[in-house]
C-alpha cells in the first residue's frame, strides 16, 4: 500500500489480463475531492445490484463515456510537446454540465509516479481455483526502465491510459452504508512500453517460477 517500490528499486505488478493497473490515486479536487467517495458515488454512479450504487466506465481523455456520460480532461499539459506548461494543473473528470467530479493534481501524482515506476516489472500468470486460488506466471516478464510523469500524461492525453473507476456505496439506503474507493488508471499491456525509455522482455525460470 505503500507509494514506494516494491523490491530493491522495482516496483513489481502481475499481469492476470490485457489491461494493466498503473495506479491508484484518490482524487484531491473536485466533487470527489472536496465531499469523499460516498457523496460523490451517489450523486454520479447509478444503482446495478440492489441496494449497491456504483460508478463504473471506461474514461478516455477528451470523449465522453457512454456510462457515466463524463469526460477526463488534462490541462496544463501540452501533448503536441510533450511538456507540462502549468505546474498548477492536473488531471480532471468533468461531469455533463461541466462541473469538476473529481481532480488529480499535478503536484500529487508527479513524485508518486516517478518514484514507484522508474524501474517496473510486468509479471504475466494464469489463475485457477481448485478449491482455493492456485496461480500460474508465464514467460516473458516485461521490464520497464526511465520513465517520466510526462511520458504518463503523454500516454493518457493519447487515450492509451483510461481511468476505469470502480467505487461503491453499499447498503446504500440503510443507516450504515459501507464504501469502497477504487479510483484506477490503466492500460492495455502491449502500450506498456510507451511509458518506459528502455522495455524488453526477460524469460522467466519456470522451475524458479
């Protein structure tokens, strides 16, 4: 839980499908920001299972997601050069009548990228449960060295990193409701390199495995 690497420098993630969880910060600005997960799953998620609100969808910079009907924007940022030409700005999700849902800034997100994923290993494996999870990782590992937080927003302005979001309210009609943030950036696992200076894929000792 720690914004920190995971092993001697590198920060170690397994790979258990094609999309990639990179991070998962909460937002500091915005609706979210300012009232908190559960006042903002209530006012912008939707009920899906019961007496359980969520807020789930794919969102890509500049098009407006087809669930949640809100776009993610990212100002101070010019893709064209690839620099941050506002110190000040971030990362935002902006809600149908153009209100602020919910912001990362800059200054927040900047220190926890470079330093978790200046050197990451990508670890595939396969998962099956006979009668509890057995797990499985396969060849080859992907590693990843020298990134930059503009390289992160790079990708993301691109739309090949999306925040794919799932909080919820849980018993949300009752005196006691409980809530689960779950703020995620990610992407597709064959983008990872456009994040890293050097990638290269590393066979893995299955015997070691």
């Amino acid at each position: 839980g720690r914004a920190e690497p995971d092993f001697h420098g590198w920060e170690l993630k397994a790979c258990g499908s094609d999309r990639v969880t990179l991070m998962t910060p909460e937002p500091d600005s915005g609706y979210y920001g300012s009232k908190g997960v559960e006042a903002f799953v209530r006012r912008y998620g939707h009920v899906a299972d019961g007496d359980t609100l969520y807020f789930t969808g794919m969102h890509r910079a500049g098009v407006a997601c087809t669930s949640t009907g809100q776009k993610l924007t990212v100002r101070g940022f010019d893709a064209s050069t690839a620099k941050i030409v506002d110190v000040d700005g971030g990362i935002y999700l902006v809600g149908e009548g153009g209100e602020d849902s919910a912001g990362w800034s800059f200054r927040r997100l900047l220190e926890h990228w470079g330093r978790k994923h200046a050197s990451a290993a990508y670890v595939p494996y396969e998962m099956r449960d006979s009668g509890g999870a057995e797990y499985h990782y396969t060849s080859p590992a992907m590693l990843g060295e020298g990134t930059s937080f503009e390289r992160f927003l790079k990708a993301l302005a691109s739309g090949l990193v999306v925040y794919d979001p799932g909080p919820k309210v849980m018993a949300a009609s009752t005196a006691k409701p409980k809530t689960k943030a779950r703020s995620q950036f990610r992407i597709g696992r064959k983008n990872l390199g456009e994040l890293y200076v050097r990638f290269t894929a590393e066979p893995i000792d299955q015997d070691a495995a």
